[in-house]
C-alpha cells in the first residue's frame, strides 16, 4: 500500500475520465474513438482496473459529446477494458456536459452512493478534479508532468497503479 491509498477513504465507486486517462486520445483522430484505426489503453490501464474491480465498482465519466453509452462501451471492448467497466456516462445519458455543476451529483444521484465513497480519476484539473472536489468527491489528478500545483483537497497520481 502506497501513500496515497494510505489517507483516502474507502471508495466504493471510481469514476474516470475516458480520454488519456484509460485510453489514449490520439491527437487529430476524428469521429468516435470506437471507429479509429487505432485505438490503444494507456499504461498500466488494464491492471489497475483488475485490482480496483475486485472491490470497487468502475464507471467512466466522460465529456465526450458525440458518443453514446454503446460507442464508448465498444472503445473500451477494443482495448480489453470493457469486462471491468460497469457503466458509462456521458452528455447523452446524463443529461448535462462534464463540467456543468449538475454532471457528477447527477451521476451520484443515478448510483445511489454517497459522493464521500466516490473517487473521481481524471487527467484534467479544471474538467475533473475541481467539478468533483465542488460535489464532494475525492480527486485523484492523473498528471504525468506534475505541471501545476494541486488543489490540497486532491491527490496527484503519476501512473494508474498508484491508486491500488
């Protein structure tokens, strides 16, 4: 156990970010990810998402307007994530954009969890960890660089693995 999971609290559910995140998001690709050409998790994606699955339940929370729940789900199937994946949510089924005030408590809502059992993994500061730091959900900022300092109520993560 590593020092990060050491001070969080017990997360029932983990909600991630889908591009570069738990899939790479190649830059000028078009059109839904589950149609490219080349579609590829990032490191240590898959291992990270088969220890966390065995405790905790996995969704994707994601600002990915164009994609249904169905297109995304397919994403994930092509990469070999999908087993470990719960649900996915997105505007469509939401309702709202990620980072409208509404997007995560709404997903809460539909979960029917309490947001302190909640843990948010992103890899961008102003779409994911402050929107869940606002609805009371643990952060977890998946920033490779270290590029800027950390909301306090925020863990960094360098790499996947540093949350099991």
């Amino acid at each position: 156990m590593n020092s990060t999971t050491k001070s969080r609290k017990t997360i029932e559910v983990y909600l991630f970010d889908w591009g570069d995140t738990l899939m790479v998001d190649f830059p000028g690709m078009k059109g839904k990810m589950y149609q490219w050409g080349k579609v590829e998790a990032v490191a240590g994606a898959k291992q990270t998402l088969e220890q966390l699955s065995a405790h905790a339940h996995i969704f994707i929370a994601t600002g990915a307007a164009d994609s249904s729940p169905s297109d995304i789900q397919q994403a994930f199937e092509r990469v070999g994530l999908a087993r470990y994946i719960s649900g996915y949510f997105c505007k469509q089924n939401v309702g709202f954009s990620k980072g409208h005030a509404m997007f995560l408590p709404t997903i809460i809502d539909t979960l029917k969890v309490s947001s302190d059992s909640v843990a948010m993994v992103g890899d961008n500061l102003e779409k994911d960890i402050k929107p869940a730091i606002a609805a009371g959900i643990q952060g977890f900022w998946f920033n490779v660089n270290k590029s800027i300092d950390t909301p306090s109520q925020a863990q960094v993560i360098t790499q996947l693995s540093d949350l099991v």
